[in-house]
C-alpha cells in the first residue's frame, strides 16, 4: 500500500530545503554502510520520495548486525561499493537540513563516508522528543511511532529497522513534534540540533559514537 502524502508542510518549515535520512550499517568499528535511504523535502512527499541504496560493504556484516537490519552478505554481495553511489548520495544531501532519529549516528558515519560534505544543519528527532515529550518510558523511533499514534504504513515492503521504512517513520515523526512544540525556527534549533550546529557559546564536546551499533 502506497503512504499517504503529508499534510502540507508547517510554516515553521517552508522554504527550508530538507532531506531525511537513516542508514544501517555492517555492525563493525567504525561501521560501514550497506544500506541507506534519503527523502529529499520541499513540500508536501510521499513515502514514494524515498531513495535507498544497499551497498556491498568492504568487510562482512555482523551478526548482531545482520539480526537488526536482516540484510545479510548474500544481499548485497552483487551490489556496488560505496563509491559507486556516493556521488549520487552527496548530490541528494549537499545544501539540505538534515534529519535522522539519533542523528549524531549519521551525521558522523556520512561524514566518515563523505569527507568533502558538511550540511548547513542537523536536527534530530530523538532530541526533539525528549524536549517535547519528556518522561516517555523510551524514545526508540518505533516506541515514538507508537506514542504519537502514526500508523504502520510501510516503504517499498520495508520493515522497521530498514533504511526506507525508517526514514520515512522519521519524517512523518518529525512532523508531529514541530506541530506539538509549537516552536519556531531558532526553538527548533535550540531543541534538536545536534551541538556541533549550536552557536559556541552553547556547544559543548560533540557526542560519541558507539561501535558496532547496528
């Protein structure tokens, strides 16, 4: 079943090029990627606006990793290294907000895979629902889905934890929590923008990235 198509964008959001993304790794230190998945935003989308890639990875995907994501060796085993699509990749990102549920994870692999891009800002869902939404039990995407009510359209047969599903949870979570916050464009900031984009004087040391997350 195709999604439905977002609601228009909120005012807060207009004329702000975006793009939302997710990526799934293959579980080592510093991960690569094998999979990922991008929605360009500049107005109302669809889940049909996703993109995603898999990617052969040069070391093989780990167990752990393999039971989160399910995408094995053998799936990827004839499709393209990652400089095969990464120009393609950059072209969906470069000059575009980014938005990821836990987004220090892939502002920080897309940087180690994409050395030459830097985007204008970062945003992250799970930073803006622990603003909006404090005291929650947990703030998985899945158990945010869940808390804000958003049904389980699928992307492409996709399933939680892959790419495209993912991403297209994450958009349309992002969506709810601009509405509920009621903030404007510098709240939002201040509310979800990963430290390395906060002004200076508010930064502190950047966030570390796990190994071996997924």
């Amino acid at each position: 079943m195709t999604p439905a198509p977002t609601p228009p964008l909120p005012a807060v959001l207009q004329g702000r090029p975006l793009v939302v993304v997710d990526v799934e790794g293959n579980g080592g230190g510093p991960p690569l990627i094998v999979e990922i998945a991008v929605l360009p935003v500049d107005g109302p989308v669809t889940g049909e606006g996703v993109r995603s890639w898999l990617v052969r990875p040069a070391q093989p995907i780990s167990p752990h990793a393999r039971r989160v994501h399910g995408i094995s060796d053998a799936d990827v085993e004839d499709k393209p290294r990652w400089h095969v699509v990464a120009p393609e990749v950059e072209s969906a990102l470069t000059g575009r907000t980014l938005i990821a549920h836990n987004a220090t994870t892939e502002y920080r692999v897309l940087g180690a895979h994409l050395p030459g891009w830097r985007p204008p800002m970062v945003l992250d869902t799970l930073r803006l629902a622990r603003s909006t939404w404090p005291g929650l039990p947990g703030y998985s995407l899945n158990e945010l889905v869940a808390h804000a009510g958003l049904e389980a359209d699928t992307v492409a047969g996709q399933r939680p934890h892959r790419a495209g599903y993912d991403t297209w949870c994450a958009w349309r979570l992002f969506l709810v929590l601009v509405e509920d916050s009621g903030l404007d464009w510098d709240g939002l900031v201040r509310a979800a923008a990963l430290k390395d984009f906060l002004s200076p004087e508010k930064s502190e040391k950047p966030d570390a990235l796990g190994e071996g997350l997924w």
